[in-house]
C-alpha cells in the first residue's frame, strides 16, 4: 500500500506541474536551441524585453525552469525571448549575441561551461544589459550583475552528513568502511561546491584510513561526470566495480552529486555488484526515477531545489534591477515568500569581481518524509545541478 500511495502522489504531482506549465510558454522536450522562442506580449507594447538562455532542451529541469521565467514575466506584461543551446557551448554564445542584437533589456543565464562566455557577456556590458546568472555562476567576466541559485556548498555538506551518520563510523572505530565518489560536471560551477561540501565532512575519516576509497578516485578531476549523465556514470561505475570489487571487497557508499548520476550508480550496482549488502546512495533533485529507489531502498536520499522558487527570486530581482534598483540583503525584506533566501555579498568570486548572490535552502528527503515533502512541493522532475 506504501508503494501505491508513493506513486499516486508522484502522478498526481506530475500532472500538476504539466498543467501549470502548459501557458503561455508551454515548452516541449526536444526544442531545438537553433531557435530563439518569442513569448505572447507584444514587444511594441510589453514593459520591457527579457532574454532567458538556458543550458539545454532535452532535460525537463530546463525546460520547467524556462516556463516558469516566462509565464512570471509575461503576467508582468514583459516580452521574453527563450534559446536553449542543447549544451552547445558555441550555440549559447550565438544565441546570447542574438539576444543582444534583439535589444533585450536583461538577460538570465544559465551557462553550458560558466567559464566560456566572457566575450559574449563583454557585448551585454557594452550594450548596458545587466546579467543574472541562474542556477550557475559565470567565470571570468564582470558583466555579471547577481548570482541566484541554491547553496550547493550545503547539498554537499547534507549529503555526506547522512553518509557519516548512517555510516557511523565514530562509533564502529574498528570498522573500516569501503566508500565511491561520483561529482558532477566539471564544466559546472556549482559541482565543485557540491563536492567539497561532501568530501569536507568525510576528510576527517578518510585521512585516518577508516574511510577507504578502493578505486583511488578521490579528487573532484577524478570522479567527475560530464554533463551529469546517467550513462556515462553508469559506464564509469561499472568499470569501477570490475576493477575493483569483483574480488568481494564490500562497497558501504557512493556519494553521489545529483540523481542523474545515481540513476546511473544504482544501474551499474544492479548488474555488477556480487554483494548482498545494501549501498548507500546519495543524490540531489528529486528526479521521478529516484523517488522511486528512495521508495524501493535503492537510493538513501535525495535534496528537492524547487525550481519555481528560484524562478521567483530570480523573477523579483530582475524586475527590481529594471526599475533603477541596486538590491542587496534589503531586497529580501518585505518578501513573503514561504522558502528561505540568503543574500551574500562576499563568498562568490568569478574571478573578474565578487558576485552578490541570492541562496535559496535546499530540502532534504529521505523515505521517512518523503511522502510530506512531496505533498508541500509537488517535486518529482528532474532539478539538474
């Protein structure tokens, strides 16, 4: 009856959400990032223009994040102007250019490669276009104007708090525990510091010997995965149960960056781990698929970021910045929003200037809340880090 009710919550959450997002954007899986989509609101008559350039079409994280900045804009009566570079890296530097070249009056950002778009941002600054990143800080430019994002530094930190703990390793001394690491995508600023929030609560016992990582791979370069994809995760990890655990060595955890990325861990694990014992498997996001492992025993946990409500934040800031404002902490002040914002104004450097950012907290989900967490967010697509 669990399993049933689980599923009923995820379908109806689902059904939900594709409601919601069905006007007046109404993205599809798929759309190609060649094209540059015009919403409803006349441009001749709109309070302004916004340029929304997101990372990729094919990932239902996107494309959500991309309906929920345009149905926000368009009741604001803004036109909007969407281009999704299908993790293109030259494509979204075209489309940011053509963005530009239509006028925009800002632009919300999402990157490819955060450290790829100096020239093209150097344009926006020229043109006297602010910049919002989205989800992912950009590197090397001044152009940017402010950060909006989850505190990934936390994801982290969560996710190897819930290794530590369940591992327990403080109270088994004698116990040596055999644990994997799988981050995220190299070209991504935020699976950094995804993985030294993970590994810094881990350090202690891992330089100690307590914590053993069998294949070696323990540097960020090392287990990293490019574009958090599932198979190439899949892929990697099986190469590393081969190489190292087809003799019995006992695998205790794999830390693993997101759900994507676990999804192709726990793969891996059912076809190629001879071991009887569980694994504890980290993730982030809240992906459908992994809800599911959560409910099955295969995955240990998961952190919901709910998309609409970094949509919001980043919504209400660049509405603020159009209007002449310069925000900072003071912006969040007569907010009534029902989730928690921090703004920050000296942790996140790109390397060209220290970014003001604003860090929405992210929601941890075990199998034990699962069923509250999902009833409160709605949470089931994919929310790629």
């Amino acid at each position: 009856m669990k399993k049933i009710k689980i599923c009923s919550l995820i379908l109806a959450s689902v059904m939900a959400i594709s409601m919601a997002a069905c006007s007046p954007s109404d993205f599809s899986i798929g759309t190609r990032g060649s094209e540059i989509h015009v919403g409803t609101v006349d441009p001749a008559n709109a309070n302004g223009k916004v340029g929304i350039s997101m990372p990729s079409s094919t990932q239902e994280r996107w494309v959500r994040d991309a309906d929920n900045l345009v149905n926000s804009f368009t009741d604001a009566n803004y036109a909007t102007y969407v281009a999704f570079a299908d993790y293109k890296i030259d494509r979204q530097i075209q489309d940011i250019k053509k963005l530009i070249k239509e006028g925009v009056d800002a632009l919300i950002i999402s990157a490819v490669d955060s450290s790829s778009l100096t020239e093209a941002l150097d344009e926006a600054k020229q043109a006297g276009i602010p910049v919002i990143c989205y989800d992912r800080l950009i590197m090397k430019s001044d152009a940017i104007s402010y950060y909006v994002s989850y505190d990934n530094y936390t994801v982290g930190k969560i996710q190897r708090i819930i290794v530590r703990d369940q591992l327990d390793p403080a109270h088994n001394p004698d116990k040596i525990f055999n644990v994997e690491f799988v981050a995220g995508d190299s070209a991504d600023s935020n699976a950094r510091p995804v993985y030294n929030g993970a590994y810094a609560i881990l350090s202690h016992y891992i330089e100690s010997g307590q914590i053993r990582i069998p294949s070696g791979q323990n540097t960020f370069g090392e287990s990293a995965t490019p574009q958090w994809d599932t198979n190439i995760a899949k892929s990697r990890f099986k190469n590393v149960l081969g190489t190292y655990y087809s003799d019995g060595t006992t695998l205790d955890a794999v830390v693993c960056a997101n759900d994507t990325t676990a999804a192709g861990v726990i793969q891996a694990l059912d076809s190629d781990y001879k071991q009887d014992n569980p694994v504890l498997i980290t993730g982030q996001d809240g992906d459908e698929i992994n809800l599911q492992y959560i409910n099955e025993g295969k995955q240990s946990m998961t952190i919901f970021k709910p998309g609409e409500n970094e949509a919001q934040v980043t919504f209400e800031l660049t509405l603020a910045v159009l209007d002449g404002e310069t925000p900072n902490a003071v912006f969040l002040e007569d907010k009534d929003w029902d989730f928690e914002v921090e703004f920050d104004n000296y942790t996140f450097s790109n390397g060209s200037k220290v970014v003001p950012s604003y860090l929405l907290s992210p929601v941890l989900v075990t199998k034990d809340n699962m069923e509250e967490m999902l009833s409160k967010y709605g949470q089931t697509e994919t929310e790629n880090k």
